[in-house]
C-alpha cells in the first residue's frame, strides 16, 4: 500500500471513529440522564476520538517515510562490494544509483551484473518489507488511538477543551507558514549564494561589467571560463523599470486624479474595474503582445525616420510593462487622494482657487507620500517582473542607455540559466541564484519602504 | 483709500487672470481624460490585436481523400491480427491515394511536395480507425483529414487560389496549383478545429492542441486550491480573532504584507531549491508546481479573508458568547459562515492570479514539451500559460495563432472566474 493510499485510510478510519464516538457519546449521556449531564457536545467528543485516531497515525506515516531512506541505504551499505567501497564515495553513489534505478525502472546505465541484481533483488526487498511494517504499525496505531479515546468518553471528559486546543495549534501552524515561507525563500537564496561566492568573488560579481555565464563542462575546454560581473543586469533591469515607470506614472497618477476628483460616481464605477482588468492579465499575454505587436511596431516607426532600432528593444518591453503596471499605481494613489481629508479641499475653494489649483497645489502635496510609496511599489513590480522581458528583452548584456538597443534583466538571466539542462553544483545555476538574493533583496527594501511610507500617510489623515 | 485702492487692483487683476486659469482648469481636465482613454485603448488595442491573431485558430482545413485500403498496400495479411495491424503502414495507403489525385507529381521532389499538403496526424487517424473497424480492409472509401498548417492557413484564410501571387505563404507554385484543384473540386473543408481541444503538444502546427495544457492547469490549480485555502482561512481567522497584540503577531503581520509583494520568479527560486533538490519531488509535476503557487497566492487570501472576518461585526461575536458558545464556537459558527462569500471572493481572485503565473512554474521545470495528457499530479506536465509561452516561441507561422487562441482560452477562464467573484460578492455581500 502506497503511502497516500494509507493517508487516505487514515483520514477514512477518522471520519469513521468521529461517527462512532458521537454515538457513543449519546449513549454515554443516556445512563447518566441526558446531554445536560455531559461536558460536551456529542460532536466534540466524536473530534476528539477522530483526532486521537488520525493525530498519531499521520505523524508516525511522515515519520516513517522520513527516516525510511536512511536506514535502507544504511542496511544495503552491508551488501557493497568490497572493490567498490575501495573506490571511493563517487562509485559507492554510483553503485546505488545503479541499483535504486534497477528496481524503479529495469534501466541503468552500466552492465546489470548478478550482483548488482542481487542488491536490487534484496532493496526490493528491503522496500516490501518497510512499507508492509508501516501500514500494520499505521493501522494499529490509528485502531488503538481510537479505542482509547472511545474509552474516555465520559460525563467529565472535557472533549471540547481538548479539541479546541487542537484546533488553536493548528490556526497558529498555518499562520507561520507564512514565517516559513520567507525562512524558505531566504535560506534557500542565501545557501545557494554563498556555494556561489565561494567560487566567484563577490565583488567581482556586483561591480564585474562583463556577463558571460558560460562555463566549461570539461575541464579542458577552452575559451568559457565563464565571467559573472552583473553590472549589465543590473542596468538593463533599471533603463527598462525606468521605461516603465515613465510611462505608468503620468498615466496612473492622472487616471487617478481624474478618477478620485472629477469623475461622477457611475463612470467611477465603470473606469475603476476596466482599468484593473489590465492588472489580471496574465503576464505571458503581454509578454507575447510586447514581442510580437509592440517590438516590430517601434521597429518598423524607428526604421522609417531613419533610427536603427533593435527587434528586441527595451522600449518595448518596458512600455508595454508600463500599461501593465498604471493600474497598480492609480488604484494606489486613489487610494491616498481620497483619503485627502475634504476640510483641506473645501479650505482651498474658500480662498478661491480653481479646483485644478486646489488638486495641484493642496491635494497632491498633501497626498504625496502614499503617491511616492505607491510608485515605489509599482516600481518593485517592474523590477521583479519576468515574463515580459524574457519573451520581448533580449539576452545580450550590455550596458547602454539607449532604450533602440536590446539589453536583459536579472530576471531573465535566471530564467535562462535555470531553464533547460543544467548541473546542480556549477557556477551557473548557482548564479542564477545569487541574483535571484539581489532581486529579492532590493524588491524587499523598495517594499518595506513603500509600506511604511504609506502607512506612515495613513495614520496621519486618520 | 489706499486700501481701497489695492483691493479693486486685486480685483481686476483676478479678474484679468480668471480666463487663463479656467483654461488651464480644463486643460487639467482633459489630461485627466486622455489618460483614462489611452490606458482604455491600449486595453482594447491589446485584446483586439490577441482576438484578430487567434480566431483562425479556432478552424482547421480538412481534405476529402479517397482510401483505397487494400491488405497489400497495407503491407498486411488477407486476415491480419492486431500486432500486425499495428505496424502496417498506412502512410503508404495516405500518399497513394494523394498520387491518384495528382498522377502529374512524378519526381521525387514532386512527390515529397504532394505529401506535404497533407498532415502527418493523418495516418493516425486512419491508424485509429482500422484498428476499430478492421473489417474495412479491402474497401475503398472517402475520408476527411486534416491539411498541413501551409495550405491550412491558406484556405482558412479565404485566400484566393486563382491569384496565387498574392498569397503569403511557403507553399511553392505546384502545390499551389494542386491546391486549387483540390478546392475545386469540393475535397477542401473549413471546420471548426477539435483537434485545438483534444490534443497534447505537438511540433506541428496542425496538431497541436491545449488538452494537455488545460489538464495541467487543472491538477495545479486543484493543489493550489487544496493547500491555500484551508492554510489561508485558518491563518487569517487565528490573526483576526485570537492572536494577542504582541510583537510576533506584527512580524507576522509585516511578514505577509511583504510576501505579497515578493515577485513570482523567487518563489520559482524557491521551489526549486527546496521543493525539488531538497526533498526530491518530481520535476515538472503539478503537484511541485500548486505547493509554490499555493505559497505564493496565500499572503492575497489571507489579506482578503482577514478584511472579510473584520467586516463582520463585534455584536454578532458577543451575542454568540453570551448564549455560552466558546471562542471556537464563535467563529466556526457565526462569524465564519458570514465571512465566507468574502473570503471565497478573495479565494477566486487569489487563484485566478496563480492560473495566469508563468514564471515560478519555469523554474520548477514545467516548460517540458507534454505531448501525453498528465494522469496524475505528479505526471511530467505543463499549464495554460506555459503553453503560450512556449509556443510564441515556436518559429512556425502557424503557431503565432495558436499562441494567440491558447491566450484566448486561458483569458476565458479568468474572466469566468472573475464573475465568479463578482457574482458572489454582489449575492450574498451583507451590509451591516
């Protein structure tokens, strides 16, 4: 038996026992004079026998299958040759490899010698013998846990604290999930960075000016010994972030005024949903739009006055990541006009001042760090932003500020070095994860920023 | 006096300037305009341009052959048994009955040109049906199958044969001609595209078909949904309603704000450091694929059912608590049930942006080229979204459309979903 279909009895076996002991509980209540006589509610004491069957059945299943691998690979370690544990530890992985290998599949990459037949045969074995041990020890667990619990059910049992309690450990363990997500995110970008800085300086790679990822896979081929100096992501991130931000910003903050000051309640109504629709397109969408429309478009514009413009500029990329992020700043900044208090407004128009005037002059200062806190916001979003620059930005690194030219990002660096066949250990993929910590560690500054800025402006008005 | 004075200066002065400044007041209004319809346009300019590239795709060019399926072109047996079936060759019986058509094509650079009109799926297709009804063998019969995507697009299109020189293809002038022949004589038809619906990937154009693509989606998006939405509702319900205003509760609090912001590519980072090379899951299956993505939309659930158990108010909570019921019993039974056509709301909208995400499935590996439907969730397999990618990288013309109907579909699905929500949020939304 697999173990999700044991999962699975496991989870039917408590669905099972919670029936059983709320039947019981009603008959319990019955000799001692009714509900009123229990702690409980029938339904309490039916959790708590579901929970005492399923709980400890469940963690010895993951326990199990935890530890599992170790102790086989140790019990086989026994049955290695002797010129093989001569060999080495390379061989001996190989040697496991080969057999783990027989055993799922038929297919190995060396001769499948008698011996080795005779490991598989014996892991084979080995693996039978394991998962038969864990569905007897998983299933008389789970029957004894039950039985235990049907026995406590009683006038004074207090089932629902108990429950309760139970439930309480598990809203704060989803709760932290969230804390484990960052350790998660954090820890596997930090490991992975230091194996990479290990092998290649770090200043060489923050201040470097050439990116040329190849690196030999043999030790004798020449001319790729790779050179990992990100200065040209990191500019090309910015010139097209900064396209985008020049054409999300005028558009998104007059939207938003517009919006927030002039419009009526109905066109407000329709607007505001239209434009959020270009926030839920999927990314991929503008990414081919940007490629296939957008880039010959300025190419073809570029071309005819006279401008060599390449089919991979960054100004489209970076434009069309511009329309994809107006939406975020407007919906932000409306956010914060509005939250303009109306006293400010109605203080500007009884000196007499136009309501254009009134917004540039009294709304808009008032309003100006949730707006900054706002474009910093979109301004992550560009910089984290994949998809669009890995289908319309090209993969030449360059440094330039001439937005005809194609440059690439850190994003689509990663995406190219992880994509496609790759070997774990070599300081290409571990590059790939070197700028995904400079990624993640620029966005989460621009973001803690942002957020304080624009709670900072949000206590203020409140 | 000289305040007098001073005052009816002030006054004609404003006066003077009263012109200029309701021009630049309405100059400010109309930038404000222009930009709402520029950011509207580029909208509809986007959507038009997807819709106008996908539609053909939604059509597939079938030709009309006549099979004359004899045991010996077959290379079979007078009464073949199935093994023997299986390796007939029916390529053989497909292009005979091309030659028939156009006995004119007789070189071999001819010949090759003549098959090309027709798709390679075309053997399987006679393939399928021998193997169905083997009693066929020895008959002859007119059968419709699908074009190459060259003279496809070109039919599709309503191109017109008579002026071949107009027409943008790779077609040379023979196949061509051929064509035309084949259109006069009623064996070319336009159908609505099946196979678009029923197939996995393929290198040709004709064939492929988002199938596989949606299944993926599917099981990714089940585990998503799996995953984040009980973890997501317990999270908020313990933030909302039990946790005590201390020092951990703001970091977690911080914590998830910032992890909505944490772009997409890093949970693909993630993924693949720990998911993958740590424990060993499989790559390129959708059950890796829905735990990152179920980690990357839970920070918007969680935002979106805390603002929805907020809403609920503190007279409901402490009626529940003076009829005895205890801090569990509160939520679970009336603060929950109220809240939840707003945390299904946020679950819906949360979901909707994992079917579109791209990037962090990249990492894990689910740009494999799926040609088989996935069967389970830890099957080799790809998304909606995914397929589009790969496929606007395709250098084939034909899959330009492709490219464009896959966005089509995968834009149907979040508009439903986004309906979903809305409708659900417009029925069952209380205001207190």
């Amino acid at each position: 038996m697999s173990a999700t279909t044991l999962v699975l009895v496991a989870i039917a076996l408590a669905a099972l026992s919670f029936a059983y002991g709320r039947m019981q509980a009603f008959q319990v209540a019955s000799k001692h004079g009714g509900m009123k006589s229990m702690h409980s509610l029938p339904s309490h004491y039916g959790m708590m026998v579901a929970l005492w069957c399923a709980l400890p059945a469940l963690a010895i299943i993951i326990g199990w299958k935890l530890i599992e691998p170790t102790v086989i690979s140790s019990v086989l370690d026994g049955s290695i040759p002797q010129e093989i544990v001569d060999a080495g530890p390379k061989t001996i992985e190989l040697y496991k490899n080969d057999i783990g290998n027989l055993v799922d599949s038929d297919k190995i990459s060396g001769i499948a010698d008698a011996g080795k037949k005779l490991a598989a045969e014996k892991l084979r074995g080995l693996r039978h013998i394991s998962s038969v041990a864990l569905m007897i020890l998983a299933l008389c667990v789970a029957v004894v846990g039950a039985s235990l619990a049907l026995k406590r059910i009683k006038p004074n049992t207090r089932a629902r604290v108990t429950v309760e309690k139970i439930v309480r450990f598990f809203l704060i363990g989803s709760a932290s999930i969230a804390i484990l997500t960052t350790v998660g995110i954090v820890a596997s970008v930090i490991f992975e960075s230091l194996r990479f800085f290990q092998q290649v300086d770090f200043f060489d790679f923050v201040a470097g000016t050439q990116w040329s990822p190849q690196t030999a896979i043999r030790a004798d081929q020449a001319g790729s010994s790779g050179s990992f100096g990100a200065v040209p992501l990191f500019v090309g991130t910015l010139l097209i972030s900064f396209i985008a931000m020049i054409v999300a910003v005028p558009f998104g903050l007059l939207s938003a005024i517009y919006l927030a000051e002039y419009a009526s309640r109905r066109v407000r109504s329709i607007v505001k949903p239209l434009l959020e629709i270009l926030a839920g397109i999927p990314t991929v969408v503008y990414g081919f739009f940007a490629a296939l429309t957008v880039a010959p478009a300025i190419r073809h514009v570029g071309e005819s006055i006279g401008l060599s413009v390449s089919s991979e500029s960054a100004l489209a990329a970076g434009a069309v990541m511009g329309i994809m992020i107006i939406p975020f700043v407007s919906s932000l900044s409306d956010d914060v006009i509005t939250a303009v208090p109306q006293a400010m407004r109605d203080g500007s128009y009884g000196l007499g001042s136009t309501k254009s005037e009134t917004i540039r002059q009294v709304v808009i200062p008032a309003a100006l760090p949730g707006i900054v806190g706002g474009i910093l916001l979109a301004a992550s979003r560009a910089i984290g932003e994949t998809m669009i620059v890995v289908m319309a930005a090209g993969l030449a690194a360059k440094i330039t500020a001439n937005p005809l030219e194609a440059v690439t990002t850190v994003t689509v660096q990663i995406v190219t070095l992880l994509t496609g066949d790759q070997e774990f250990d070599s300081a290409k993929t571990l590059a790939a994860f070197a700028l995904g910590l400079m990624l993640f560690v620029v966005t989460l500054c621009l973001n803690v920023i942002a957020l304080q800025v624009v709670r900072k402006y949000r206590e203020q008005y409140e | 006096m000289s305040a007098d004075k001073s005052i009816t200066d002030t006054t004609t002065l404003v006066r003077r300037s009263l012109a200029k400044r309701h021009a630049a007041e309405k100059r400010f209004r109309a930038y404000g305009i222009f930009a709402i319809v520029a950011s509207l346009s580029f909208l509809v300019i986007l959507l038009v341009s997807i819709i106008s590239k996908g539609l053909p795709a939604f059509k597939a060019t079938y030709v009309n052959l006549d099979i004359n399926l004899s045991a010996e072109a077959l290379g079979v047996s007078e009464s073949p048994d199935r093994t023997e079936l299986r390796s007939a060759s029916y390529n053989t019986v497909i292009r005979e009955s091309l030659r028939e058509l156009f006995p004119e094509a007789s070189s071999r650079r001819e010949k090759k040109d003549l098959y090309a009109l027709v798709s390679n799926g075309a053997e399987y297709d006679l393939f399928d049906l021998v193997i169905e009804n083997p009693e066929i063998i020895g008959t002859t019969f007119s059968l419709w199958v699908l074009a190459d995507d060259e003279m496809g697009s070109v039919i599709k299109n309503g191109d017109d044969l008579t002026n071949p020189e107009n027409i943008v293809t790779r077609m040379n002038e023979n196949q061509l001609s051929w064509a035309k022949k084949l259109q006069d004589d009623g064996r070319l038809d336009v159908r609505f595209n099946t196979a678009f619906f029923e197939n996995g990937d393929s290198r040709e154009p004709e064939l492929a078909g988002i199938k596989a693509a949606l299944i993926g989606s599917a099981f990714t998006l089940l585990i998503t949904f799996s995953l984040s939405f009980p973890i997501a509702v317990a999270a908020a319900i313990y933030l909302e309603e039990f946790a005590p205003q201390n020092r951990w509760t703001d970091v977690v609090e911080v914590n998830i704000n910032n992890l909505a912001a944490v772009p997409s590519i890093v949970f693909g980072l993630l993924g693949l450091a720990v998911f993958i090379n740590y424990f060993h899951l499989p790559r390129s299956a959708p059950v890796v694929g829905g735990i990152v993505l179920s980690l990357m939309t839970l920070p918007t659930i969680i935002i979106s059912s805390r603002a929805a158990l907020k809403a609920v108010p503190p007279s409901i909570r402490e009626a529940a608590r003076g009829l005895g019921a205890s801090d569990l019993q509160v939520v679970t039974h009336h603060v929950l049930p109220l809240a939840m056509p707003g945390i299904l709301t946020g679950t819906i909208i949360g979901l909707a942006q994992a079917l579109g995400e791209t990037a962090p499935l990249l990492m894990i590996g689910m740009v494999a080229f799926i040609v088989d439907i996935p069967q389970s969730v830890t099957d080799s397999a790809t998304v909606l979204p995914v397929q589009v990618f790969l496929w606007a990288d395709s250098p084939e013309r034909a899959f330009v459309e492709k490219t464009s109907a896959a966005i089509m579909v995968l834009l149907a699905f979040l508009v439903a979903m986004n309906a979903v929500a809305v409708f659900l949020r417009k029925r069952f939304e209380r205001r207190w």
